[in-house]
C-alpha cells in the first residue's frame, strides 16, 4: 500500500506530492532571484515544452524561462487546480504579465508533469491557446488571422 495524497481515488507517493509541491511553489514565485532552485526541483535531462519552445536538459529549460522573465513584467502563476496520479500530474494555472510586443496577457492554461521516482520533474509540457493570447494580437499577422477564424467559425467571435 502507497502512503500518500489522494485525489479521486488516485494515490500519489509521498516523494512525489512533495516534489509536485515544490514544483508549483517554484513557478508561483518565479524570478531572477528563483531559477537556480531549477538545479534541485528537476531530472538533468529534464524537458519543458510551451507553444513557442521544446527546452531539453536544465540549462535549455533554464533560458527559456529566463527568456520568459526578460520579457514580461508583473509575472504571476497561478495554480488553481492539481490533479496528481502516479505515472502524471496536470496543473490548471492562470498566467498574468504584461508582455513585450503584446501588452498584457491573461492566459488560463495547463500542464503535464512527469515525475521520477524521487519527485524531481522529469518533464513538463504547457497547454494554452497562443494563438489567442499572441498571434492574434501581433499588428502583421493578427488581422489576417482574424479574417480566417472568422470565415472557419461556425459562431460569430465574441
């Protein structure tokens, strides 16, 4: 028998809800001033994956979320929901900052986390529509892009 979190019915070793923990209070507080904790949260051969980078190993994951942090002022994460299970965990987050080039962004979203055995996040892939939140809103190709939702919708946009 595992000792552990449950959720639906779902247990989660205690090595692993400790580390999902951790993880999430990593990207809730992330900054300059938080990346090295990456080193001791995730795998060497760790993987992040967002619409716009497929970072393998911690130095990659490192820059792309240093890229993230240059970019954008008044960053917050936030965690809304977790739904932990064994083999993967998925995060319901709320993304909020004002973005170079885009303005500000306000993007519900989730993610994938795998886990090691220890707790320490081996991968981490992101959901969220960046074509909402990012190409519709860039001057060259936004307008464009709104002529084809428009014609392939069936609903008139909001």
């Amino acid at each position: 028998m595992m000792a552990g979190n449950m959720t639906a019915g779902i247990t989660m070793d205690d090595a692993k809800s400790a580390g999902l923990d951790a993880w999430v209070a990593f990207f809730e507080t992330l900054s300059h001033g938080t990346l090295d904790r990456l080193t001791g949260l995730t795998v060497p051969e760790v993987r992040f994956r967002d619409p716009f980078n497929d970072a393998h190993g911690r130095d990659a994951v490192r820059a792309a979320l240093l890229h993230t942090l240059n970019g954008c002022r008044d960053l917050r994460f936030t965690v809304t929901h977790r739904l932990p299970a064994d083999d993967l965990a998925i995060l319901r987050w709320r993304f909020e900052a004002t973005v170079t080039g885009i303005g500000r962004m306000d993007v519900i979203g989730t993610s994938e986390v795998r886990q090691a055995p220890d707790g320490r996040v081996a991968e981490h892939i992101d959901h969220w529509d960046s074509g909402e939140h990012v190409y519709l809103r860039l001057p060259v190709l936004g307008a464009p892009l709104r002529l084809i939702r428009r014609r392939l919708g069936a609903a008139p946009p909001r």
